[in-house]
C-alpha cells in the first residue's frame, strides 16, 4: 500500500514541476528562450535540451538498462543552437512523456528492484528520488531566468508578493466549508 501511495506522490510532485516549466514556457519566445544571463552559460533552451535528454535517457527501458544510455550525447545538450522554440517545447514534452509513463506503469513491488545509472546500482525508489531532486533543481532554473527576462511582467507562479495572508486565509476558509 505504501508503494502505491509513494507513486502517486511521485507523479503528483512531478506533474506540479511540469507545471511551473510549462508556464514559464509559455510567456517566452524563441529569442527569449535562448537569452543567456550575465555570467551563466546556460539559456532556458540549453536547460530543456538536458532535461529531455536525462528525462529519455533515464527512463528508456527504465527497469532493464542502465539510465546513461549509449546514444545519450549530454555534452551536446549544453551547445546552444537554435532550436525553434516549437522544437523546444516538443523536446520538453517528449521528455516528460517519457518519464511520467514509465513511473505511472511501475508497481509498487518493483520500488525494491535495482537498476543502474552510470553502472552504480540504485534501488528504483532511490533512482525515483534522484530524478525528484534533479529535475525540479533544473525547473526552478528555467522559472528564474523566466523572471529575470520577464521582469516586472512576470506572472507569479505561486503565491504573489504581499498577498500570503489573503491566501492562507483563502486557504483556510475553504477547509473549514
């Protein structure tokens, strides 16, 4: 039981990151997604290009082969081209597609199996973990050069500057109903 219910948290935490992304994505152009700041080599497009790459790369054959996968080029992830934003946005798609498919047709005894990354064993639970802590860490980059594009256009994605009393009371009124 407990396997089914860390599953679901798995795709429920995971389907909230995606989210963030897809938002972000959403108010950026092509231009914008290639915008590299000041100090930091990696523009939102560069970011997407890696996570879909890790995402295909971990989550292919997820239970019988290792999750760096021989055709997988990460250094090439991290060379800015110019990928149309259409493209940048089916690779992130693609990506999460992959990933939450394979974690939504896992069985909770499988948590127990082992499967290797770079050759070093994992215990699938652990392996979902890792990608739980990696993942979001990349989101929230994108989020943040989103906002440092965006400026005083930004839309908040969560609870907006000075509004958290409103909120929690919002909040709290609906739990009480």
């Amino acid at each position: 039981m407990i396997g089914q219910i860390f599953l679901d948290s798995v795709l429920k935490r995971f389907a909230y990151y995606k989210s963030l992304g897809d938002k972000t994505l959403a108010e950026l152009n092509g231009e914008q997604l290639h915008w590299q700041p000041e100090g930091e080599p990696n523009s939102i497009c560069l970011i997407v290009k890696h996570v879909s790459g890790n995402m295909h790369s971990r989550w292919t054959d997820f239970l019988t082969s290792d999750g760096e996968k021989p055709w997988r080029n990460r250094d090439v992830e991290f060379e800015e081209d110019k990928t149309s934003a259409e493209e940048i946005i089916k690779l992130w798609e693609s990506g999460w597609k992959c990933m939450l498919d394979a974690i939504g047709a896992l069985q909770p005894e499988d948590l127990e199996k082992t499967v290797y990354i770079r050759s070093e064993p994992h215990i699938v639970l652990d392996a979902i973990n890792r990608q739980l802590s990696h993942i979001p860490y990349h989101v929230g980059q994108i989020v943040y050069i989103g906002k440092m594009i965006k400026k005083s256009d930004w839309k908040s994605l969560s609870i907006p500057k000075g509004q958290s009393q409103a909120f929690n009371q919002d909040m709290f009124g609906k739990k009480q109903q």
